[in-house]
C-alpha cells in the first residue's frame, strides 16, 4: 500500500511542459489586410474605378483571411491579435456590404451611400484604430507605424468624405498605400525571419 502511495506521489510531482507547435498567423493577417489596403487605396488615389478586384479581395482576403487568422490569434491567447484581426477582417466585409448592397435591386435602394453616414463610419474605426495603436507600442516599431499610418488614414478619409473634398481622398489614397505596403513588410519580416531563423529584416 505505501509503495503505491509513493507511487501517485511520484506521478503528482512529474512536470509536463507543453509546447506550442502552432504556426503563427499574423502574417497571414498582415498579408491579407495589407494587399487589400494597397489596391483600395490604389483606387481611392486615382488610379483605376473601385471594381470586382477590390471587392473580391475585400471579401475574400482582407475578410475571411483575416478573420481565420484572428481566430488562430485567440487560440494562441493573443487578445490584441485577436482583436485586430477578426475587427479588421469584419471591416473589410462590411466596406464590401455598404458598396453592394444598395445595388442588390430597388428594395436596397434605400440603402445607398450616403457620404455623412460613411464618414462616421470611418471616423469610428480611427478611433478604434487610435486605442490599437495605443496598446502597439507594446510591440514592435513596425506594427507601431501600421496602426499610426492607419490611424491617419481613418481620419483622412473620414474628413475627405464629410467635405466631400476629392482632395483629401486623393491625399488618403496615397497614404493607405503606405499603410499596405507597411503591413505587408510587418509580415515578410515575420515570416523571413522565422525562415531564415535570424532577424535579417528588422521590425
């Protein structure tokens, strides 16, 4: 009886270490929100109409992709990759529901873009996107200039559209391009670096 008691004992005091064999998805999400951001901020600069590329990708990789990854996020534990992911990737379905939906038939008609209300749209997000970038400086410096470019860019369209100032969208355009461009460096980096297994793009 002892033996087996020493026995339980031996078996209570066994450390388990449990290792997290998981890929990590924010480049993923990085990806998907940074390609998606480069070609709508293409169109909002001027340089081709908002069209079936755009939306597609809105859909489909700057949503669902993103939202995939947010998920990923949560499992790992990472509230603010969570949080920015499937919020970033709800925005990008949300931007391609306010384009369509008023075209679905006149029963949506109602439904059309009304510029007051897609400018509080998209101030709402700045301020979402403001109090993210106040919890990345907890991050690297390359995550930092993604959420504060984006910040910008929130505020930028949202004045543009309330003055109806084609101007301003244009000046946003070519900052959202920024914007793309620096989440998509935030991933190569993460990605080549986990490759390569040094810091051979700094972040």
């Amino acid at each position: 009886m002892s033996e087996n008691i020493k026995d339980i004992t031996s078996i209570r005091n066994v450390a388990v270490n449990i290792a997290d064999k998981t890929a990590n998805p924010a480049p993923l999400g990085l990806m998907g929100f940074g390609m998606t951001t480069v070609l709508l901020n293409l169109h909002n600069a001027g340089f081709y109409s908002l069209g079936g590329v755009v939306l597609s990708m809105g859909i489909f990789y700057g949503g669902l992709a993103q939202l995939i990854a947010g998920i990923e996020e949560w499992k790992k534990g990472n509230t603010f990759g969570s949080l920015a992911f499937t919020s970033y990737g709800a925005f990008w379905l949300t931007l391609v529901g306010i384009v369509l939906l008023p075209k679905l038939g006149d029963n949506f008609a109602a439904l059309a873009l009304n510029a007051t209300d897609f400018a509080a749209y998209l101030f709402l997000w700045g301020l979402f996107t403001l109090y993210m970038f106040i919890g990345s400086l907890r991050t690297t410096r390359a995550l930092q200039f993604v959420f504060l470019s984006l910040t910008i860019l929130f505020f930028l369209l949202a004045v543009g559209n309330y003055m109806a100032n084609p101007a301003i969208i244009k000046i946003a355009g070519y900052e959202g391009i920024i914007v793309g461009l620096s989440a998509i460096y935030a991933a190569m980096g993460q990605v080549l670096n986990e490759m390569y297994g040094e810091k051979i793009i700094p972040l």
